[in-house]
C-alpha cells in the first residue's frame, strides 16, 4: 500500500482531529492536507505517540490521530503500555510499517519482517487492533476503524510512494507551533 | 525511608497544597523513592490530580508539553536517574520547543545533611551542574520554608512558556 495514496484516503475522514505525525509521513501528510491542526514538533526519539496521549488526555472531547513510524514506535515501545493503561478513548493510533528508518538513511530497523506491532499493541492493551496491507481494503474499513473507542491501532503495511519535500525547519519552528495552539483555542 | 530527627524536612501536603494552589491537574510518573512515600502515594488518593503512570520518563516530558497547548497544568515527578534519561526529549521539547514542562526530580542516594554538590553520589553531585549546563531553571527544596516558592515558580513556567525543575534533596513527609 502506497503511503502517499493512503493518507489520501485518510484526508477524507479528517475534519477537527488532532493529528500528531512524524518523519516522512509528516512531510507527506503537511503535502496532502495543510492544515493549522497538525501538530508537528515532536521533538524525535519516538515521542509522537506520548504527544498524542498528552493531547488526548487534556482534550477529552477532541479525536487525536497519532501517525506515526515503526521505527519511531520501537524507541518508545512502553509508550503502548502506557497509553493502554490511561486508556484514552479519543486516541487512534496508526503505525506507518515500511521497515526502515527512511529518513535517516533508509537502513532496516530491528526485527524488520519480523516484528508483529499489532500483537504488541494487543498485549498492551489496546482496545482494538487493525492491520491494513490493501489500499482498497482500507478505504473501506477505515470509517469503521475511527468509530471503534480508542485507544485503537491500525498498522499500515506501506511502501513509499510519491515523497513530498523535508521542511524541517517548518516543523521545528515557533511559527508551527502556534498555529496550532491558535487553531486548538479555536477548535 | 530512615530519617534523621536534626534535620527539617519539606511537608508533602505544604507540597500538594502548592500544587493545587498552581493549578496543577495531572502528575505524571515514574516512582521515585525520594517522594515515594510523602508525595506519590498521596497523590495517587487525592481526586484533586489526575494520575498518569508512564514506563519511562520521557514520555512524561512529551505528556506535559503536549498538554500546555490547551493550558493543561501538569508535573512530572521522577527520580535523578529519570531526568538524566531524559535529557534529549527536555532539550528538544522544553528548551527548543519553549513549551511549559515543570519537573520535580527526587535525589536518590543523596544525603539530608549535605549539599548536592558535597554528596558521595556522582550521580547526586552532577545534576545542578547538568541542569545549568542545559540553561534550565531550578530550585532546591529541602526545608520547610523552601516549598513556598512551588507556586510562584510554577506561575511563572506557565505565564513565561519555559521549563522548570524542583530538585527534591530530602524526602517530603
């Protein structure tokens, strides 16, 4: 499955969540769908998913969609257990797989072909779990996905398609950041 | 938790108390055996906070950053060796990010009667200068009288959008 042709898809079920993205998949989701409730400085070291509870935990009312790495997953592996145990509702957590750390290089993360995301998110205790392979299987079960009560993971078996540009110095700046706190006041 | 009778010790409800009085909704936590006893147990019964047990303490530095965009008050309470682990999500997120992460850091291994910087323990002595190093902001509460600054220091982390570390050298009780 093609990441770019998967968030596309995704854009179309995207409305007022709060989406926490990393790495590649960032830079292509800004690409496919700019918008200020994009919540891009996650520092690095795999953090994303623990952004995504701290937003999900302070915004009750609020969906918050983490989009995140395989490699960015494996640096933070207790932040499962740890988001199983808060158990935020609100938290959809997708896992982009191509089993490489692409930006850095595009060399093999441990265990690559290996490693099951999916049961270790059902050993820490997510409430639902979903692994999606087929772009066309996807689009159809994708809604039924997001109404499934968080915390919720999909794992997305995905190659590389068209790779919009790394703005990193967007991502890391004052200005990004308070576009969303702007838009999350707003929201 | 042995304590020595000459020694004045912070008050874990004077600390809970500024807390509250700061706003503080959420703790976030690794177990610490500083504050174990004087802090975290109480916290974990007291309905006023909201607590989040994380598995390691980084994830609690993105936790409480990503809570300050809707103003959510929190406070990471861990041990030494839990900052020390953190230091490159505190540099990325407090310091590069400017977001509001207010930490309070138990010191294992160091002794009630001593300075930090006097301490047998390297891991003890290197933290005050790690922390300055860093250009983070810090307070040492180990007196009765020093948990009156809590409040105001919070007050300000949040008003200045900047990070904040009490250094907790003896064991509130």
């Amino acid at each position: 499955m093609r990441r770019d042709l998967a968030l596309k898809v995704l854009k179309q079920h995207v409305t007022n969540e709060l989406v926490v993205a990393v790495y590649q998949t960032l830079f292509d989701w800004l690409a496919i769908n700019p918008r200020d409730l994009n919540y891009v400085a996650t520092g690095a070291m795999g953090q994303a998913s623990s952004h995504g509870l701290g937003l999900a935990l302070a915004n009750p009312k609020k969906q918050v969609l983490v989009f995140d790495g395989d490699g960015s997953v494996l640096m933070n592996l207790g932040s499962l257990v740890t988001i199983a145990n808060a158990a935020p509702d609100n938290l959809h957590h997708f896992i982009f797989e191509n089993g490489v750390y692409e930006v850095n290089g595009a060399h093999p993360i441990p265990g690559q072909h290996i490693v099951d995301f999916g049961a270790m998110a059902k050993a820490a205790g997510y409430r639902t779990v979903s692994v999606f392979s087929n772009l066309k299987t996807f689009e159809l079960e994708v809604a039924e996905f997001l109404k499934q009560p968080g915390p919720a993971m999909a794992v997305m078996k995905i190659e590389a398609g068209e790779s919009f540009p790394r703005n990193y110095d967007y991502i890391h700046s004052a200005l990004a950041r308070e576009k969303f706190r702007q838009a999350l006041q707003k929201s | 938790m042995n304590l020595n009778k000459d020694i004045k010790y912070p008050s874990g409800q004077a600390i809970m108390d500024a807390l509250k009085k700061a706003h503080i909704q959420f703790i976030v936590s690794v177990p610490d055996i500083i504050t174990s006893d004087g802090l975290l147990w109480p916290i974990s019964k007291d309905p006023e906070f909201k607590l989040v047990r994380v598995c390691k303490e980084d994830e609690g530095v993105s936790i409480c950053g990503a809570m300050s965009y809707n103003k959510t008050r929190a406070l990471l309470l861990m041990q030494q060796t839990g900052l020390m682990d953190s230091l490159n999500a505190i540099r990325a997120i407090g310091i590069d990010y400017q977001l509001p992460v207010c930490m309070m850091v138990g010191l294992q291994g160091k002794e009630p009667h001593k300075l930090s910087s006097e301490s047998s323990s390297y891991g003890v002595r290197i933290i005050q200068p790690v922390l300055e190093a860093m250009q983070i902001p810090y307070r040492v509460i180990e007196s009765p009288e020093d948990v009156q600054h809590i409040t105001a220091d919070i007050e300000t982390a949040y008003q200045t959008s900047s990070t904040f570390v009490f250094i907790i050298g003896r064991a509130p009780v």
